[in-house]
C-alpha cells in the first residue's frame, strides 16, 4: 500500500468512527430504544413496504439468514411483526409490522429526525448546506449505480455570484494549478455582468449549485458565452451541454446573430461540449496561468 493510500485509508477509517459516534451507533441501543441500529433499519424497511418476503429483507440488507431470523423472532415476541407462509409459494415466508410495530416505528422515526435536526441547529444555515452536499457527494461517490438525482436550471440570485468566483478560483487551482490571478480575472467578469442586458443561470442537483453559465452582451448583433462550469460531483449528467443550449437559446431569443467565448486548450470536457454545440475554433495563441503554459483559444458560431 502506497503512502498516499494508506493516509486515504486512514482518514476514512478516522471518520467512520466520528461519524458512528456522532449517531449513536456504539451506545446498546438506537435513539435510547432497546433496539440497535440493525433492527432499527429492519423496521424502516417494514415500514415502507406492506409485507416483504424474508429473502428480500435479507438481500436488500445483505444480513445473514439465521441473523435475520433472529432479529424477526425478537420483534414477534414484542409484537412487533406477524410473520407467515406465502400463499405463492409455501417456502417463502412474508414479514409485516402489526399496529404496535408501526407504532414503535413512527416513534424512533420522530425521534431520529428530532436529533438530526438538533445536530443541524448547532450549524449556520451556509455550513449545513456544505454539510448536505458533502453527504450527497459521499453517496453519489459509493453508489455510481444509482439513478442519477434531478437537476434544475434557474436564474442567479443574491450569493451565487459570489459562489461563482469561489468555485473557479478552488476548482481550476486544484485542477489545472492555476493560481489568484485567474481567479481575479473571473472576479473581474463577474464585477462588469450588467443584468439589465446580460444574464445567467445556476444548475442545481438537491439544492446544492453544481454549474453555472453567463450570457454577456457584445453589441447589437453578438454576445459572449462566459463562465461555463460543472461541479466535478455532478460532471457526466449533461449538465454542461444543458447551460450552453440555454445561453443559445437566449442569444437567438435576444436576436443575436453571433456568440463567441475565450477558453483554453487543456479544457477538453468542455471544448467538446463547445463543439457539439456548433462552435467553431478561430484563433488561438500560446499564454501562460500562474506559470503554467496553455493555448488561449477563441471559438464562435452563428446564430
């Protein structure tokens, strides 16, 4: 194992035992139930769904047989579930929760959301939206499997010019080694955006912003793309093509009849995107970023 991999492992590992403890997991039982935290994710699924056949439970669990029985024989004895044979086929046996388990259910329900809401009081409302993302982030990591969430597009408001700034200065630091300089030149795009003849729009995945892109007025008859990012988190979802065709579509609805952009070379996802969307390559020339040789490039198309 490489020393690299050993400090991910590592900080891995340091946060599952944060995290287990911060949610209760080493106490006896969940939310101050005699329950732990595997028989607690036992009833969720109980209760969302009328009865489930045994073998289902155990794989959508992945929990041992015998396990299972015995989770299943501990909540009969509280009265917590009836269990019986499927009319099917007799060698499967189906699982619901009585009332009394539904009830027991819908009370460790409450009380969970109750102390996961009071962990979040203790955060101002910008560190629990970086808090939700991260956890998004985390899961849509571990599980690439998954249907992807919804996005949404919308106009800029109050906080995301800002955002905007942050998020290309972090991003193409990291990315590509690009240093303040760069992140003064989008600063400097963004202090000039005049709303009253340009226009933007955020990408939103679960309320978090993932993208953006800005239509900013040339003259009468062009306009500028500017500004096209997407979060690495939420790359592969045709967002990006997405905030091109609706900076397209404003530019022919405000009656332009051309629209250019400046990127650079080593921008590959997003020339691609540039290119499916019918821009043209006109010029280029070699430049520089924090030290760091690059080809300028400028790109256009009819409208």
């Amino acid at each position: 194992m490489s020393s690299l991999t050993e400090a991910r492992v590592s900080e891995v590992r340091a946060f599952n035992r944060f995290y287990t403890k911060v949610i209760g997991v080493l106490q006896a039982g969940m939310l101050d139930s005699p329950y732990s935290l595997t028989e607690v994710r036992v009833l969720f699924e109980l209760a969302h769904a009328e009865r489930m056949e045994t073998g289902e439970l155990r794989a959508l669990l992945d929990l041992d047989a015998g396990y299972l029985s015995r989770i299943l024989a501990r909540f009969e004895g509280d009265g917590l579930v009836e269990r019986e044979r499927s009319a099917a086929d007799a060698r499967k046996q189906l699982v619901r929760l009585t009332a009394d388990g539904a009830a027991t259910f819908a009370d460790l329900d409450r009380r969970s959301a109750d102390e996961i809401e009071r962990l979040l009081a203790r955060l101002p409302d910008s560190d629990q939206e970086r808090l939700v993302a991260s956890m998004a982030t985390i899961r849509g990591l571990l599980a690439p499997g998954s249907a992807p969430e919804p996005y949404v597009i919308r106009p800029p408001r109050t906080g995301d010019l800002g955002w905007v700034v942050y998020r290309h200065g972090e991003l193409y630091s990291r990315e590509y080694g690009w240093g303040t300089a760069f992140e003064q030149t989008v600063a400097q795009i963004v202090g000039e955006l005049d709303f009253s003849k340009d226009a933007g729009w955020i990408a939103e995945v679960g309320g978090r912003r993932v993208g953006c892109v800005f239509f900013v007025r040339q003259d009468d008859r062009t306009a500028k793309l500017r500004m096209l990012l997407v979060e690495p988190s939420a790359r592969g979802m045709g967002i990006g093509r997405r905030l091109v065709d609706e900076c397209l579509r404003h530019a022919r609805a405000e009656g332009c009849k051309r629209i250019t952009l400046w990127t650079r070379d080593c921008l590959v996802s997003a020339r691609r995107i540039y290119q499916a969307a019918g821009f043209e390559l006109v010029s280029e020339e070699k430049g520089t970023e924090n030290g760091v040789e690059l080809t300028e490039q400028w790109w256009a198309r009819d409208l």
